[in-house]
C-alpha cells in the first residue's frame, strides 16, 4: 500500500515539491529515515477525507447544503486541513534536523538539498490529492444520504 501511496503521489507531483524531498520520503536518502513515509501521510490524507465526507452527507446532512457551494464548504475544510497535515509532517522532520544525508567520501552528515518551499510544496501536493480522494468519495457514498443526495451536482 505505501509504495502505490508512494507512485500516486510521485507520479503527479515529484517535480512539484522535488526529488530529494521525494527521496526522503521513500526512505532512501537518510539515515534517520528508513521507512516509506508515503504511507502515513497517504493513509491520513484518505482518513481525513472520508471522515470529512461522512460528515457531509451523514451527520449533517441538511437539505440547505444540497447544492454545489454547501459540498464546496466542506471541500475546502477537508483540503486545508490535508495542506497542514502534509506541510506539517515533513516540516517536523526539517526542524528536527533529519533531512540529511551520509557523504559517503567524507562519512560525514551533509543536509539534502531540500528548502522550506518544497515541504510547502508537499502540503499543497497533499491537498491537491485529497481534493480529488473527497471528490470520488463524495461519488461513491452520496447515494445513501436523505438530504445532500444531488450534492456537488
């Protein structure tokens, strides 16, 4: 599951936030990580999402939100939400000094050539994808609700 959260991701956006912050993220590149990250940050990326869409459709689920800018409410909750979870998860890693890499002439720790920008570039990839999640969710679960039945469209 983690390398196809993994492709997903690096198949749409690698060149947005960048190879080495890609790198990093498979597990590759550092010492301190050695684990596929992809995973975690996807699975919450798709928990957010269908949490968010349950939410819609079933526990509000008031006929004033039957429309497309009611739907787009939550659309957009569930994007800034995905933005900061992804900004966020790599940005703790920045600060916690573990962006690094092994030089291998000197065997010494060098930092990856990755900026403050790309892990920004993260979130937004992060967002963007949960976006498009919440939309087939937003398909698949709508059919069953009374009252948000013809939301989005």
């Amino acid at each position: 599951m983690g390398h196809f959260l993994g492709s997903i991701y690096c198949w749409f956006f690698e060149e947005f936030y960048g190879l080495p912050l890609a790198d990093y993220l498979w597990g590759i590149s550092s010492p301190y990580q050695t684990g596929n990250m992809y995973f975690g940050i996807g699975l919450s990326m798709m928990a957010i999402s269908l949490v968010v869409t349950v939410i819609f459709y079933y526990i509000i689920n008031h006929p004033k939100l039957n429309n497309w800018w009611g739907w787009g409410i939550f659309l957009f909750f569930n994007a800034v939400v995905n933005f900061f979870v992804g900004w966020q998860w790599v940005l703790k890693d920045y600060y916690a000094g573990k962006l690094v890499t092994i030089n291998p002439e000197t065997n010494l720790e060098e930092a990856l050539p990755i900026q403050e920008t790309d892990l920004l570039c993260f979130g937004v990839s992060n967002m963007l994808l949960s976006i498009i999640f919440f939309f087939i969710i937003s398909l698949i679960i709508k059919w069953w609700s009374s009252s948000c039945l013809k939301a989005p469209f």
